[in-house]
C-alpha cells in the first residue's frame, strides 16, 4: 500500500530499495544553521543559500506535553498524545509525535524516529507522520 507523509518536505520515505526513513533539512551555506522542515531563508543569518542536510533518527527526549486533542482532522484522539521536542544526534531539535507505545516519557530517555499511519484515502493510499519510538537498543 503507498503512503505519503501529511504535509511535502517533512519526511522522505523509505522506498524498498535501501532509501531510509529521514525528516528532511536543510543547512545555511552561510552560518551553518540546520533547519526540520527545510526554509528558503535562514532564520539566523537571513542567508538565501540552503543545502540538503542529511538528519540522524535517534535522539535524546528534550521536553514533552500531553494534548488531548486533534492537530487535524483523522488523527488519533482516543486517548491523547504526547508532542515531543528531540534533541537529535548531531542536532538540531526538532518536533514530532511520541509513539502511542510510550505510556510514560522521561527526559533523557533514547528515541528513534519512525512512522505512523493517521488515516487512509479512499484510494487507499496510507498518509503518516513521523514520530518518535523508545529505542531500548541504545537507552
């Protein structure tokens, strides 16, 4: 079944042919600043000149809040979700959903980015968000 990240520029999907899940960024040519999601002008340095920026999918958890509510429509709301600020390995910060398996965040603890499907099409085509799963692998 094909998905398509919620919003173009987010994320880049894997493909099955060896393209890993990555949020997309870009880094200022001048200042060096990376920015999730890509910009056309560097908050920085005003700087116009922008490259592609590879992000690392691990991270450490920054700061998270609970919301009880839908940021659009189809997305889970049974029971709420957690809204994460990660610090990435290799920077910067950015912001993402916890996945709905992490009942009890803590500060600090180990994430690895992924995935989750918030609705279907009636074409069929999934639509996903990335979120941020526990990564016991490297807690």
């Amino acid at each position: 079944m094909a998905k398509r990240a919620i919003e173009p520029g987010l994320l880049r999907l894997p493909d099955g042919e060896g393209r890993e899940l990555r949020l997309c960024a870009n880094r200022c040519d001048g200042c060096g600043v990376v920015f999730h999601p890509p910009r056309p002008v560097c908050l920085a340095c005003h700087g116009r000149a922008m490259s592609d920026a590879p992000l690392e999918g691990a991270g450490t958890l920054y700061a998270f809040t609970r919301v009880a509510m839908a940021m659009r429509p189809g997305m889970r709301t049974e029971r709420g979700y957690w809204v994460a600020h990660v610090d990435l390995d290799g920077g910067p910060r950015v912001q993402g959903l916890l996945a709905p398996d992490v009942a009890e965040p803590r500060i600090g603890m180990r994430l690895r980015l992924g995935i989750e499907t918030v609705r279907v099409e009636e074409s069929g085509e999934e639509i996903v968000v990335h979120h941020f799963a526990a990564d016991e692998a490297r807690a």
